[in-house]
C-alpha cells in the first residue's frame, strides 16, 4: 500500500427530513449566504424548507448558480458576500451548486485575482468561508471532499481545485429530496459515481485489499441500485443507498493509499467546456475507450474486475479483458447514458478541438503512470467517436 493521509472533517446528517436539523450546524449569530440553482430548489420547495429551519438569521439569497457552475457568474457572489459581510455559505444543490460555493468560499478572501485559484490547483488557499450544504442530487461526491470544477465560460476553460478548507462542514443528506430528478440525472449520477470508483480503483495493484473490495462494493451496488432509480422512482431505500454510495464513492477513503487515473475526468471536461455535454454523458464516452487503449497497463486490475464485479470467469484473459470493457459500457447504455461521440452529434473536428484544449491547459501527463500524453489522448478519442 502506498503511505497516505486521509482527513474528511465534514459531518453528514442522513434521513429523511434531516433539513429541519440545520438550525443546530449553522451558527446562530451567521450571515447566510444560501446559494442554489437555475429552478429546482424553489420548485421542489426544499428552499422554503430551508430558510424555514435558518428561522430569524440574516439570509441572502444567491439563485441562478448554473449546472457545470460558472466563474462569471460565480464572482456576483463573491462581490455580495463581501459587500454584505457573509460569513457563512450554505449551498443548496446538487454538484454544481455546491462547488461554486467552495469557489466562492476560497475566492471572498483571496487576495489576487480568483481565477488564479483554479490556475494554482487551489494550492494557495489561506482562508476559506465556512461552508455547509444540502444535498438534491447524489453524483458527484463533493457534499463531502474538497474538490471543486468551475467553468470560465469566456476561455472554455473547466478547471478543477483542491483544498482542505473548502471541505463543507456539515452535508445534509435527505434522499427524498431526489425523487424530483428528472431520469437523465438520475442515470448522471449513477455514471460520475461509478467512474469515480473506477479512477480510483482501476489502475494497478499495491496490494491494498480494504480499498479494492470497498471498491468493488460500491460499485456491484452501483450495479444493482442504479437500474432500479430509474425502474422503482419512489423507491426511498433505493434512493438511499445511492446517495451513500456516491458520497463514498469520492469522499477520498478508497483513494487512500492507492494509486489514481484521473484521466478520463480530466479529458471529459474538455467536451463539456467545448460543447456543453453533461459531466456525466463525457464519462460515459471516454471510460470503456480509455481501459481498451489502457489494458496492459491496467491489466491485473481489469482482470480483478471483471472477476469480482461482473462475475466474468470463462475464456481466457484476454476475452475476460474484453468482456468487462462490454458490460462497463452496456451498463451506462443501459441507464440511457450513451457512449459514443458520434450518439451526441460529434465527430473528428470535436476531437481536435479537444486535443488543442487538453494541450493548452497542459493535461499531458494523465493517468497512473502520467504516461497518457496527446498522442495516446488522440487514440483514446478517435475510438469513442
Ligand atoms: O439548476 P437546477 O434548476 O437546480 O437544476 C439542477 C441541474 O439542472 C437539477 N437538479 C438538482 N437537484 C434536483 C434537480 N432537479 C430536480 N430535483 C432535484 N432534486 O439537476 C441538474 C444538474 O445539477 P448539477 O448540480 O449540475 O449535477 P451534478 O451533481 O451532477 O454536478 C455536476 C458538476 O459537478 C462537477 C462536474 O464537473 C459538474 O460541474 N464535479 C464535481 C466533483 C467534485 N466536486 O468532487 C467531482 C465530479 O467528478 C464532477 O467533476
Ligand atoms: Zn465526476
């Protein structure tokens, strides 16, 4: 196993009802800034709910943080919160509005010009605001990490960043508060969990077997939970352990002490930058592409999961190698994800465009090795087409 630290200092509070709970997170004396997105939260009336349990503390509301969450729109928030004195943020969303918030947490102290947070990885973060949130939609895991993606719209630049700070304090998880999803949300957050388990359990063997079986185990849940969001909507339980799934999925446990790909993420968010394509719908594309182009690197382990995950165990290796790279991807078609470039109405101008942007944002080291660099990016692309 290789030497690790692992820190997760965000509390969750899970169930049914749980929002009634947030007068005893935030702190009394607060200035809320509670940050939510384009319509569901108001819609949904999980907004109400909210500054029902905030009672009598000074509120300021922040509507309109887009999905794949904008820098541009984002500053507005950081220029009210420092107006107004904010001392505490509560986001109210799913992935995208609690990463802008994280921005904004990190970006109402800083200093410099706050794109340089993302163009720094988040490394010079002194300060962050508080955050807390409530969770609507399972997927993405940020409800407990610290991670962050945020959109320049004006550079069609996507950018992750990383920081302890910007762990959210509390996360409240209610998983009744899915059932408004529309199905293709759903179905997204099924594929980000299941890829984050992927980047970080798919690479090669360090002898680490609580991560790889906790691995496996979210994602044979993933599996057998995910079909059934979409077959059973009203389903609680259901909707239950997949929000607990995903949030474990990236909350940096079964990271830990394992090597890390990664790659797939970073080469997705150059077609949502370019083109707008749901985070999830990127994964979808390029994962069952980068484990046939990665499949002596990642051999022993792809043989582990075909083994343990799809319970693949007749023909030899190679056709057990071929086998899970199929059901990965009859698995996200299967949800209504597809998987081809070409099913979203793109072809080989878009992979050059994405090969330019990968190269100007200097993703040319990608995977466990950093070995991926353009030329294999190119293949990898040319074969999602
Ligand atoms: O904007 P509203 O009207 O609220 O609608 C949202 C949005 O359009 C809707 N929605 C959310 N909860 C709902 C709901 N509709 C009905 N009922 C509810 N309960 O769903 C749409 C998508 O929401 P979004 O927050 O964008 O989805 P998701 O949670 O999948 O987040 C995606 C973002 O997270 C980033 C992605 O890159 C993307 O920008 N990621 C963040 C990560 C992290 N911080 O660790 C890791 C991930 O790999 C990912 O990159
Ligand atoms: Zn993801």
């Amino acid at each position: 196993m290789l030497n690790f630290d692992f820190y997760n200092p965000t509390h969750i509070s899970f169930g049914k009802g749980c929002i009634a709970k947030l007068d005893g997170f935030v702190p009394a004396e607060a200035q809320v800034m509670v940050l939510y997105g384009g319509q569901s939260a108001q819609r949904t009336g999980t907004l109400d709910e909210v500054q029902a349990a905030l009672g009598e503390r000074k509120v300021y509301l922040f509507g309109g943080v887009e999905a794949n969450p904008t820098y541009e729109k984002l500053m507005e928030a950081v220029q009210i919160a420092r107006e107004q004195n904010i001392d505490f943020l509560l986001a109210v969303g799913g992935g995208s509005v609690i990463d802008g918030a994280k921005f904004v947490a990190a970006a109402v102290p800083y200093p410099d010009d706050p794109w340089n947070i993302l163009l720094n990885g988040g490394r010079d973060i002194k300060q962050a605001l508080p955050i807390g949130t409530v969770l609507t939609l399972a997927a993405t895991g940020s409800e407990m990490n610290n991670g962050s993606v945020i959109t320049r719209k004006s550079l069609q630049a996507k950018l992750p960043f990383h920081n302890d700070l910007v762990f959210p304090k509390f996360s409240m998880l209610d998983p009744s508060k899915s059932f408004t999803l529309p199905e293709r949300q759903v179905a997204n957050g099924v594929v980000d969990a299941f890829v984050h388990v992927m980047e970080q359990y798919l690479t090669y063997p360090v002898n680490a077997p609580v991560q790889d079986r906790f691995s496996e185990g979210l994602l044979q849940t993933l599996i057998e939970q995910g079909p059934l969001a979409l077959s059973q909507p009203d389903d609680y339980e259901v909707r239950a352990n997949l929000m607990w799934v995903a949030t474990l999925a990236l909350n940096g446990l079964i990271g830990s002490g394992v090597p890390q790909d990664w790659s797939t993420h970073l080469i997705g968010h150059e077609f949502t930058a370019l083109y707008g394509l749901d985070h999830a719908q990127t994964l979808a594309i390029i994962l069952p592409s980068m484990l046939q182009e990665r499949r002596v690197a990642k051999r022993e382990k792809l043989l582990q999961y075909a083994e343990r995950v799809w319970n693949l165990r007749d023909g030899d290796a190679e056709q057990r190698i071929d086998a899970a790279i199929a059901r990965t991807r009859e698995f996200f078609e299967t949800l209504g994800v597809k998987t081809r470039l070409n099913d979203y109405g793109l072809a080989q101008d878009a992979v050059e465009a994405a090969l330019q942007q990968l190269e100007q944002h200097g993703m040319l080291q990608l995977g466990e090795h950093k070995d991926i660099d353009l030329a294999i990016s190119r293949r990898v692309l040319e074969a999602s087409l």
